[in-house]
C-alpha cells in the first residue's frame, strides 16, 4: 500500500511536541505515532516509555524538514 505520508522524526514525547508546534505555526498538521502507548493499549508493555514518530504529508515535506533540523539544533545546543 502506497503511503501519502512520511516521517520526518522519531524520539521522545517532549521533542516531538516542540516539532508539532513548531510545524504547526508554518500550518503543518502532523500525524503523530505513539508505539508505547499503542503497545500499553494491546496489552504490551514498551521498553522505550514515550516514543513518539512524527509524519507529515508529502506535499508538505520541503517545509517540514527544515523545521525538524532547526528544532533538533536547538535541543542539541
């Protein structure tokens, strides 16, 4: 199956909320995947607590990743 979607960033719940917020200020709207919570709700327990995938759509790629680097910058300063 063909995805319209692509990730653009994997990490902990606090850097993906700042990436979501900065993305949505450029009028992005991500989808976001939380596999620990999934894998809690099936029943599974998660070795990484709070592992988070963020996606955008793909029209909206070009302005996305310069976002996602910029945030990641400023986390690793």
């Amino acid at each position: 199956m063909e995805s319209h979607y692509t990730k653009i960033y994997s990490g902990s719940m606090m850097m993906v909320t700042n990436i979501v917020a900065k993305l949505e200020d450029i009028g992005i709207t991500p989808v976001i995947k939380d596999e620990s919570e999934s894998g809690r709700l099936a029943g599974f327990g998660s070795a990484i607590q709070y592992f988070q995938e963020v996606y955008v759509h793909n029209d909206e790629l070009d302005k996305a990743v310069p976002v996602v680097q910029g945030a990641v910058a400023e986390m690793e300063a």
